[in-house]
C-alpha cells in the first residue's frame, strides 16, 4: 500500500506533542484528593483514551463510586487544571522533525489530518501554531465512540474521500494503532516497539524520518 499513500493522519498527545505530561501532573493532583499518588504506570495506561474513560480508571484504582453529576465536576475540574497546564505551550515543543515531514507530505500531495481524542485538540493546535497544516481535523468533540474504535480516524478519511487502505496512521498509544488496524489503515507507531507490538511499524520519532523510509518497509 505504501506507495499509494493519500493521507496521512496525526494522533496529538505523544506524536506531534508531549502533552502527557499535563494530563499526569492533573490526573495526579485529583487522585490525591482521593488518597493515593498516581504512578508513571498508571499513567501510561491513560494514554489515548478519552477524559471520561480515564476518569473511571481515576476512580477505579481509588476504589470508589461516583455518580454521573458527580464524575461531570470531577473531569470538569482535572480540565481546567489542565487547560491551565498546557497554556505554556509554544511552536518549540513540537517534536523535533514533525514539520519537516509534513512538509515533505505536503510536496508530494499527500493530505494531513489530525485524529486526536482530545477536546482541546484545537487549542493545542493554536498554541503551537501548526492548525493551518492540516487538511482536516477530527477531535473528541466529534466522537461517539474511544479508541480502539476505528471512528477517530474514519471521519477524516469520509471527509477527504480518501479509502483507508490508502491512509497512515502516526500513533503512540496501543489502543490507537488498534483503532487505526481496525479501521484498515496502515499504522506507525512512535515510540517504544516492545510497547507497540501491534503496530505495521514503529519509528522513535520524526527527527529525520523521510517518507521513502516507509517505502524502504514493505
Ligand atoms: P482531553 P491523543 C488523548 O490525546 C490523550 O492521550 C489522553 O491522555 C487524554 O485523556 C485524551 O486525549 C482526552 O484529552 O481531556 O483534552 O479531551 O493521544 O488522542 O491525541
Ligand atoms: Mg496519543
């Protein structure tokens, strides 16, 4: 398929930008509210999956039940420790080699999209000044279904009429490459290849990564 690539679509959070970070330091600050520190491990395993989902994982390890009013203030309140978080953020903390590539995509008309479950996916974009880039833009406001759910990814290929077995998914999380198989794409992870097993294959990041190293794969 490699050599019919139409588009190509970017996860955020751990692809274009270390926004986990953010989540964590937030994420950690709610759940000593209820008694424990949140672990890098845990961490991980919010990674990709939407606010709510890790809200529930939030609450499971703490061992206890909230209603939904109750669940609605709580994510409503790690979001906006977050949103504070990621005001800092700026074109330098793009991942070294990301524009590069795009740029290449771009000069070989091959579109770009974003498929993120992040309902700040827009602000993100904004701070660090990269919306333009991309041809269509699919986030957690559009979605009914989380990861591995192929949908996140789908709605850009519907939008920009392009088939699935002619798009490329860039993810970090294994419930998005997942969602990108599932979807009948052709996934890239980025990142550790122990962690993303499940991946067509794995690259460390975008610092001189060219689009004829994908070729070079069959
Ligand atoms: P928000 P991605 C995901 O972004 C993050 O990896 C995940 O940790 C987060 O919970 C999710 O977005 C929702 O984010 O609370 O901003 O809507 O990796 O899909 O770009
Ligand atoms: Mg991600």
């Amino acid at each position: 398929m490699t050599k019919q690539i139409k588009l190509c679509i970017f996860d955020l959070d751990g692809v274009i930008v270390d926004t986990a970070k953010y989540h964590y330091l937030a994420w950690r600050e709610l759940a000593k509210e209820f008694g424990y520190d949140l672990t890098g491990k845990q961490n991980e395993k919010l990674k990709g999956v939407s606010r709510n989902q890790s809200l529930k994982l939030i609450l499971q390890w703490a061992g206890v039940k909230k209603t939904v009013k109750e669940q609605k203030l709580l994510a409503s309140k790690k979001n906006n420790q977050y949103v504070k978080l990621i005001q800092s953020l700026k074109p330098e903390d793009i991942f070294p080699g990301v524009k590069e590539f795009i740029t290449e995509l771009k000069s070989n008309k091959i579109a770009t999209s974003i498929g993120s479950a992040s309902k700040n996916t827009r602000l993100i974009l904004d701070k660090l000044q990269i919306t333009d880039l991309f041809d269509y833009i699919v986030d957690g406001n559009m979605t009914t279904h989380s990861k591995p759910h192929p949908e996140v990814f789908l709605k850009s290929c519907e939008a920009l009429g392009i088939k699935p077995q002619n798009t490329i998914v860039f993810e970090d999380a294994p419930k998005g490459i997942e969602a990108a198989l599932a979807g009948g794409m052709y996934a890239i992870g980025i990142g550790d290849p122990i962690e993303l097993t499940n991946a067509n294959m794995v690259i460390p990041g975008f610092n001189n990564f060219k689009l004829n190293d994908i070729f070079a794969v069959k």
